[in-house]
C-alpha cells in the first residue's frame, strides 16, 4: 500500500487505493469496501454496541450522524433515516444555529412554513406537529436541489437575512433566481423543490430495489438506541436535554410519511405519489418486484 504517498499529500495515491476498494483486492479493499455494520461486526464490534452508545455517533444503517437531535430534534432524526448515507444536509442546522434569537427564528418559521412551532430552541424542545415536519420536507428538497445547481448548503438556503428591517426573512427563491438567470429557464422556488423531491423519490425508490424491500419504515428507517438517552436522565422535552421519546419520534414518522404522500405504515412512496412527481416509469418496475402494489 503506498503510504508514503499519503504522508507526501500525493493525490495519485488515489489511484491505489480506490480500484481496491472497488474490486474488494486485498483485507483493506474487502474491509474498505464494506458496509460500516459488516465491517465493524467482523472487528468484534457489535451492531447493538455502536446503535446504542452515544458515543459511537454513528446511525442506524451505519453512517456518522449529521446534525441530528443534539440540532433540531425530530426533524434531524427523521432527516438522518431518509438517506442510506449521511445526508450531508445543512438546511436545517444553518437555521437552528444561525445565532438568531428564538423569537426571530420563530418569526421567520411562521412566514417560511406556516407557523412559530417549526422551529425550537436547541436543547428546549417540544412535542413533533405537522410544520416541524413540513420544514423537514423543505430541508430535504433544498439538500437535493444543492446538490443537483452544485450551490454550497452550508452556505445556503437563504430563508433569514440580516435585514433587521425585515425582521429577518431571507428570499426563499434566490436559487431559483440564480437557476433562470443562468440557464433562461423561468423556475420558482416551489417549481425548484419539487424537481428535487422527485430526485429525492427516486432515490428513495432506488434504495427500495436495492434492499428489496416493500417496508423502508421497517428495514430503512430505524434510528439508533442513543437518542432516548440523557446522561443525566433528563426526561425528553426538559429543558436542557436532546434526548427525544419514543413515541414521539414514531409519530414524527406518521406525520412526515403522510404530508408526502407514503404509505404511512411502510414508508413507501404511493402510485399516486409516484405519478405526482412524473416517476410513472418506475411503477412497472416496482410493482413487478413486489415492492409496491
């Protein structure tokens, strides 16, 4: 293995390494390229040791966490099940740690996503409702659509400002006004999310092919032992804890899978959502596995 190359900063290292990971050439390829869950179970560390611990930060299908409950309680929960890797999502976080004061965020929540309770304060949370859920589903479609205009989701999306004399509220539709400026390609922010939950959805769909599996809530979107916990037992929606309840996330999941249109018991994507968001060529596919009915 050239390790010199890597103590020399030489990128051709690259060239080494990841053909082997690919091919599965050697203990490092075959290691290298498995799942976390697989290769941790095979160097003596359990499933359930890392789901539970805290410590471990890592989530239920074996990628890091990023910027779950310790962020934005339920919403970061949920948000870090609808991928099968680290979301990579900031939408969220750069909100709930934007330094605004409470009130203001709470302001910008009720125009951006209907009302003052889509938001909490870090570590003073509340029970789940349907507009924390409905900013998740900004959240999502806002990631998706970073990723697709190549725009920094650290950096964005842009629904504060600093304008005092607006009371904060950022312009929701600057990607979109970049978009058409750029391409002459007349798109609002709506039209922009709703491209990108599509790339989302079949995503999603994809995943369900992978996994065969017609239940993602079941076989996808678990969350690991370690946000019910506290270190000081703190129960959940005290003040001064992240620790989340059980119930309450299970319903996170029935609000959120209903607002998009799955099947709330299984998590999967209904025909008539499928159609919605013009992914009617994938109907055959799914149905014909057994996926979908």
């Amino acid at each position: 293995m050239p390790w010199k190359k890597i103590d020399d900063v030489d990128a051709s290292a690259m060239q080494e390494f990841l053909p082997k990971i690919a091919y599965r050439q050697g203990e490092f390829g075959k290691w290298m390229g498995e799942t976390t869950p697989v290769m941790l179970e095979h160097f003596g560390i359990p499933l359930k040791t890392w789901s539970d611990d805290h410590r471990s930060l890592y989530w239920s299908n074996g990628h890091p966490k990023h910027h779950t409950n310790e962020d934005d309680a339920q919403l970061g929960c949920v948000l870090n099940c609808m991928w099968n890797r680290d979301p990579m999502a900031h939408a969220h976080v750069n909100f709930t740690r934007s330094g605004l004061p409470i009130k203001e965020m709470k302001h910008i929540a009720k125009v951006t996503w209907g009302d003052e309770s889509a938001v909490d304060q870090i570590g003073d949370y509340t029970p789940v409702n349907e507009y924390k859920m409905k900013r998740l589903a900004w959240v999502i479609a806002r990631t998706e659509l970073h990723n697709m205009l190549g725009l920094c989701s650290w950096m964005g999306p842009w629904e504060y400002c600093p304008d005092e004399k607006n009371q904060y509220v950022g312009d929701q539709n600057i990607e979109a006004k970049v978009f058409s400026a750029v391409t002459g390609v007349k798109k609002t922010g709506d039209d922009l999310d709703k491209d990108a939950t599509r790339a989302w959805l079949l995503q999603r769909v994809y995943t369900m092919r992978q996994l065969d599996s017609s239940n993602m809530r079941q076989d996808h979107d678990t969350v690991p032992g370690w946000i019910y916990w506290d270190p000081k037992d703190k129960k959940p929606f005290t003040k001064g804890t992240v620790r989340m309840d059980p119930a309450d996330i299970q319903k996170s999941f029935d609000i959120f899978f209903e607002q998009m249109g799955f099947n709330k018991q299984t998590g999967v994507p209904t025909v008539d959502t499928l159609k919605e968001y013009q992914l009617d060529f994938v109907i055959p596919a799914l149905q014909k596995e057994g996926l979908i009915k």
